[in-house]
C-alpha cells in the first residue's frame, strides 16, 4: 500500500477553523494549502492547522507556515500548529523557528 501523498480537509468550529493536512508539506502540494487558507477570514480567528498525519515538510512547507503566521498576526488572528510530527519539528528547530508557532497538542475529532 502506497503512503498518503497529500489531503487536506476544513472544519469550521467554535472556537477555531482547523485545517487538517495529510501527507507530504512541499512545493507541490503547498499551493493547496494556501489556496485554501486565503478563502478563510482570519481576523481575530483562530487558524489551527492540524499537522499529526505530515509526513514530511521541506523548506516550501516553511515558508507557507510562516507567510500562513504572518498573515493571520496582520489580521488580529492567530495560527496554532497542531500534533506536529517529529520530521516537522525538526525543520522548525534546525531554523529556529519553533519559537514563532503556537503548538498545540493534537486535536481530538
């Protein structure tokens, strides 16, 4: 059986929109991520994005993670990582921006 290549799901709740990604974060399938995010409206709301199922993210990954941050911070919002993986993690400490992210623990369905 083959891995996961990418899913990307959106759920509206009350205290936040998730965003739930399976599978790999790069440069193929990022263009998804934001093309999806940029329809939601961040101001002062939670964007969770739900990474427990990655499998790998390269610097395109980053870079979406940190424009998605950057975004949300210019519309009174807020980003929360949440169950991020440890290939994931690693990205984020090699370049020292774990620190920038919010983490969460995995959400629960």
């Amino acid at each position: 059986m083959l891995p996961i290549r990418f899913q990307l799901g959106v759920s509206v709740q009350p205290d936040a929109t998730v965003v739930t990604v399976a599978g790999e974060l790069d440069m193929t399938t990022c263009p998804s991520i934001t093309q999806a995010t940029d329809t939601l409206a961040l101001k002062g709301q939670t964007l969770a994005l739900d990474l427990s199922a990655v499998t790998h993210m390269d610097s395109s990954g980053l870079n979406m993670l940190l424009t998605l941050r950057n975004r949300a911070r210019a519309e009174h919002g807020e980003l929360h990582l949440c169950g991020v993986p440890r290939q994931p993690l690693r990205v984020l400490d090699l370049t020292g921006t774990r620190s920038l992210f919010t983490l969460r623990p995995c959400l629960t369905p």
